[in-house]
C-alpha cells in the first residue's frame, strides 16, 4: 500500500513530497531517467477545436520518472517535467461489484493517467487539464485511483487596488495548487485543491483522499513525522543532504505488527498494511522462490520478449538453451543518465509465458524524496530497496539522484486568482492530515 505525503511547512521550500512505492519487489520496473512520449491522442475531451487552423504543436515534454516495464503503458507513479509538471497517483481497490460507474477491475492502466498530466501541454493550466480529463473517457475503466497534480509555479498575489507592477505583496510565499483527482471525481467542481497556502501537510494512500472518517494510522504517522523533521530541521539548520537523509528516515518507518508465524503469506497481512508507512517484505511463497534465482540474462528475456502466440522451433530451441539458473551476484545498477531517454512505447510486453512478477514477496520497493525551494530548483532522489534480482540493497546503494531547474518557475498566469483559489474549479478540502 503506496504513501504520499507532502508538505509546503519548510521555509526554504516551496514543497516537499515523499512517497513510498510499495509492490511485489520483483515487479520489473526502470530507474527514473528523463523521457519524452509518444506522440499520440490525449485522454479526456480535450482536443482542441479546430484544429486545421491551429499552430503546430509543442514539442513533447521531458519527463523525469521510473516507468512500470510489467505494462505495455510503460506507465509510472510518480513524475515531474523541466516544465513543473508533478503527478502522483496512489491506487485503491473498489469494493462494489453493483457500482457500475466505479469499476472493480480497471481494464485501463493507472500509470497512463499520470502520463496524461506529464505529457500535457507546457500551457496546459491545472483547471484546464482537470476539465479535460474528467470529460469523455478521461478516468472511465480506469479502477479506484487518486492522483495529486498541478503545475508547480511561485504563485505571487498582489493586492487588488494596486496595479500589480506597484503592489506589495498580499501573502507570503507559495504555489499553485495542486488538484486531487479520482476516479470518483464526477466533476471539476468537486475536484478539491491543496498545497496553496503555508504550513499545509497532506498524505494520501490506498483509499480516497477525502473519505469520511479518520485517516489510516500509516498516514496519520506519516504526516506527524514529516511535521517534526521539518519542524526541527529549520532550527538545526540542516544541509540538504541532512534534510534528505531524514526524510527517507520518515519513509522507512516501520510500525507493522508481525504476526507469530514468520512465514505468513501476504495476504495474510493485507489488513494490517495500513498501519505502517514503511512495509517490509512480505511472504515467500513458490513463485518467488522460482523467480529469485533468475540470472540477468533470464530476467531481462521474460520482460523483453515479444507475446507469440504459437512458438516457432527456433524459439523453443533458443529456450531449450538457456543455461540452468543459478544464484548468481547483484548486478550493479544501471547509471540512470544511460537509460533510454525516448519513449519505451514500443517495447513488447513481456511473454504471457515468463514468470509472473506480480506474486511472491512485496513490500516498500522504492522511495522517492523530491525538494523544490523557492527559486524552482529540484533535487529528485529515488531510493531503489531491491535489485533486479530481488537482493536487498544497503541503505544509499540505490540512490539516484537529478537536479534541475523548472522552466517557467516564475511565470504568471492572467486573471486566474479566482479559479486558483478553487473559486470555481475546486474546493480547498481538509486533506487527511
């Protein structure tokens, strides 16, 4: 059960996100590394109108994010554009097999809708895109998802009888709002915003964003403890790799209950998964025996190979071939710089024959901590907790890191205050925190 928690509490920041990405831990899944889409339609209504007159269009946006390899969608959960674009999506399993409008089993890919927001328009505003995508079949098949998103910009608010270029500044310090879409959102209207004012902690897991009720303990916990490391991280004055360093300490916090038999399958502790933001590898069972001794050559076959649907001999002889597996050492990783930068749209999905990588033992896969101050510079540091081969990783050996600058930081949109203050797009909801 994935976590997000981000907060705009850091004076020398405008946002802080963490998360957490827990999955079966030899789900095969990229490094982050910059990336550009495919050209190809946009989910929801939003095609422009008139389109035989209308200029040529951008070029695709540069998106910085680990991509699901399990998936022809090639899809992500967490993401952010030189551009400011930012997405996270955190999925949730609806319960209702009468509901029509909320399906069960969602024969879309999730990942595909944080690519919508990420392969946007540069000029695509945030109420734009959440009209866009909750017209036609923007979030229609798609299953239970929550996913927070905006166009991270320093929001500057001047007083209304001045003229902007003479006014003093109105409020402090702070950025565009962030939607909070689901697949329940029936209109834009109902879309709440967050993250626009100072001092704002939200989490979000593996349930709806505004649910009733109180929140999970794990999102409860995460958002306390994001709250202390800022709150005693300012006075410290610590550097950033300090503030780093803690916050992945937040993310690893484990406060599961372990139950008395050591070998109990993860379903077994399905319920319990709510309580804890850090989740630690769970159920060993025969499938993730058989797939833990794959070489990398094993591996990388059953992920790449194309889906036939009659082998030919020479393919049967070539897997006739493979040598025995064995145990064999942790490869290193893959500098993230020399991943492909282009569209992975085009590699095949992998064999409905190899091994399935969506059983055997889960757990926190990978954790991610992204910094943005004030003057639009990110540091983007994922947490890999696994090899390929599903070996533990030491603390810091899974580390990459990216630092980048957000084109476009301090630009100003005209006559948006209303609608950015959810005047008519949104409504600014008590989050889970």
């Amino acid at each position: 059960m994935c976590i997000v928690v981000l907060t705009t509490a850091h004076p020398d920041y405008a946002l802080i996100v963490i998360n957490n990405r827990d999955e079966y831990i030899l789900r095969p899944t990229s490094r982050p590394h910059w990336w550009t889409p495919s050209p190809g339609p946009k989910d929801g209504a939003g095609q422009q109108q008139n389109q035989q007159s209308s200029p040529p269009p951008p070029p695709p946006p540069q998106i910085l994010s680990s991509r699901d390899l399990n998936r022809p969608e090639r899809g992500t959960w967490l993401g952010i554009t030189r551009t400011g674009n930012f997405a996270c999506l955190t999925n949730y399993s609806e319960a209702d097999p009468n509901d029509a409008r909320h399906s069960i089993h969602g024969v879309r890919s999730r990942g595909a809708i944080v690519s919508a927001w990420l392969a946007a328009d540069p000029a695509e505003r945030t109420p734009d895109f959440v009209h866009r995508i909750l017209s036609g079949s923007g979030v229609k098949g798609v299953g239970g998802f929550s996913l927070v998103c905006g166009k991270l910009r320093r929001r500057r608010r001047f007083q209304t009888n001045q003229h902007p270029q003479h006014a003093a500044r109105s409020a402090p310090a702070a950025i565009d709002p962030l939607a909070v879409i689901s697949n329940r959102s029936e209109h834009p209207e109902h879309v709440p915003y967050i993250a626009s004012q100072p001092s704002e902690t939200h989490g979000l897991s593996n349930t709806v964003f505004d649910a009733p009720g109180p929140p999970w303990p794990k999102v409860s916990r995460g958002c306390d403890l994001l709250n202390r490391t800022v709150a005693s991280a300012v006075p410290a004055a610590l550097t950033q790799d300090q503030l780093v360093a803690s916050l992945f300490s937040v993310l690893s916090t484990d406060d599961l209950p372990r139950l008395s038999d050591d070998a109990a399958a993860f379903e077994t502790y399905q319920p319990l998964l709510r309580t804890s933001v850090f989740i630690p590898p769970l159920g060993r069972d025969e499938s993730w025996l058989e797939t833990r001794d794959f070489g990398p050559a094993d591996r990388d076959a059953a992920i790449a190979a194309p889906q036939p649907t009659h082998p030919q001999p020479q393919q049967q002889q070539q897997q006739q071939q493979l040598p025995q597996r064995q145990q064999q050492p942790s490869p290193p990783l893959e500098p993230a710089e020399t991943l492909a930068a282009g569209s992975t749209a085009s590699t095949p999905r992998p064999d409905a024959k190899a091994p399935v990588f969506t059983t055997g033992m889960y757990g926190t896969q990978r954790q991610t901590v992204i910094l943005v101050d004030w003057e639009g510079n990110v540091r983007y540091t994922e947490r890999a907790l696994w090899d390929d081969l599903g070996n533990p990783l030491a603390p810091g050996e899974g580390d990459v890191t990216f630092r980048f600058q957000i084109e476009g930081w301090d630009d100003e949109y005209e006559n948006d205050d209303a609608e950015l203050d959810g005047g008519n797009v949104g409504s600014n909801k008590h989050a889970d925190c």
